[in-house]
C-alpha cells in the first residue's frame, strides 16, 4: 500500500480541484503498483482524449479537410505531446510507482507520463464531468493549437479555398482579370473569383494581379463559411 501524497500542488497546475481524490491517485498510480492502478483510466482517458482534440480542432480550422484534421490530432494526442504536457504540469512529481520503476526513473519516462495524464484526463471527466474536462483539456492544448493555427495562418487564402473546395469536392475556382485601371507603374487590378458549380462570385483589388486574386479568394472563403454557418442555423 503506498502512501499518499499532497495533491495541492497539482490541483493548481491541472486548473481542477478533485471532489473524490481516490480517482486522481488511481490515475496517478502505475501499473508497477499490484493494486489500483491506472490501466483502466488510461483505457477511458484515450477516447476522451481523441474526442476532445477532433472537436477542438474542428472548431479552430474551418478550412482544413479530414485529412489535415487527422494529422493535427495526432500531433496533439501522440506520447510525445502528451508527455511534453505531462512535465509542464509536474505529473511525475505525483506518480505512484513500484520500487523498481521508481528506482529506473519512471517518473521521467514518456510513455509512463504519457499514459497518466491520459489516466488523469478520464479521472477528470469521472469526477466532473465532461464540460470540466473539456476545460482542463483546452487549458493545456491552448498554447500548442495556437502553434498550430500559426503555421495554418502561413498558408495564403487561394491555397486555403482550393483546400477548401477539394474537401468539399467542388471544382476549383477560376480567376478572371476584368478591369486594369491607372499607369503602368502604379496600376490597380480587379479580379473575379468564380465557382461555376455552386455559382457564387467575389471580387477583389489589388495592386497586383497576385494581390487582387488573393483577396477576392478570402472574401470568398468568407462566404462559404458564413454560408455555412447560416445552413447550420436552419
């Protein structure tokens, strides 16, 4: 039988304070213990997990199709990622171990941590409920998504319609030049931006064809989204 340990400090890391702390020591204990340990919670914590980083991701890359979301979910719920997330809220330090992990350094290893706060995750949601998870969960994912949505941001708006489109499997737009308007040297371009199967049209200017393009496809992709948004509220 272990001893057990002040949570207090974990409790401030994880953003969760446990009403039954019995579900957050069998999270936090390995199966090296013989008794009470965390495959089980580890089982329910995976799913959980999963779920809640596809809904997350769902709602943060409008344009991103299934494929795209997949990637980005296992990015976020790999052993690495999790067990990065595991350190930043010093699950090791809380860890029930046997004597022979405790004396290998099981409490740095990355499966191990890995595996509890999935343990952790299911925990939560036992105690709390799903809503509670899901904002412990976003808390931690946060500033790992916010990565993500960056490198996303890179991508320019004809890359992201095209993108779009594929996952909708519409045919591509088509760019069309219709006015061309001053001197030479400080010309500005206006651009039609035409999806000929759903018969939807934007316009954008520029002082570069490439510019006008661009920004014609953006206010396209707002259409299709506020479209969207719109059919869902039907």
């Amino acid at each position: 039988m272990h001893t057990k340990k002040s949570h207090t400090k974990l409790y401030k890391n994880l953003g969760y304070h446990f009403k039954d702390e019995n579900l957050l020591v069998a999270a936090l204990t390995h199966r090296s213990v013989p008794k009470n340990n965390n495959e089980r919670l580890e089982f329910l914590g995976d799913s959980i997990v999963n779920f809640i980083a596809a809904e997350l991701l769902y709602n943060q890359f409008n344009f991103a199709n299934e494929g795209e979301l997949s990637r980005l979910r296992t990015m976020l719920v790999r052993g690495e990622t999790l067990a990065v997330l595991a350190r930043q809220l010093q699950v090791g330090e809380h860890l029930y171990l046997g004597m022979g992990e405790m004396r290998s350094g099981g409490a740095h290893r990355e499966s191990i941590l890995a595996d509890a706060l999935e343990a952790i995750i299911a925990a939560i949601y036992l105690d709390g409920g799903m809503d509670a998870c899901k904002e412990c969960v976003s808390n931690w994912f946060a500033p790992i998504i916010a990565e993500l949505t960056q490198h996303k941001v890179n991508k320019d708006p004809k890359t992201q319609l095209q993108e779009y489109l594929q996952a909708k499997s519409i045919a591509l737009p088509q760019y069309h030049v219709s006015v061309i308007e001053g001197k030479a040297h400080e010309q500005t371009f206006t651009v039609e931006c035409f999806i000929p199967e759903i018969q939807q049209k934007t316009i954008g200017k520029g002082t570069s064809r490439r510019r006008a393009e661009q920004q014609s496809a953006e206010l396209m992709l707002t259409v299709l989204i506020e479209e969207k948004k719109h059919d869902k509220r039907k």
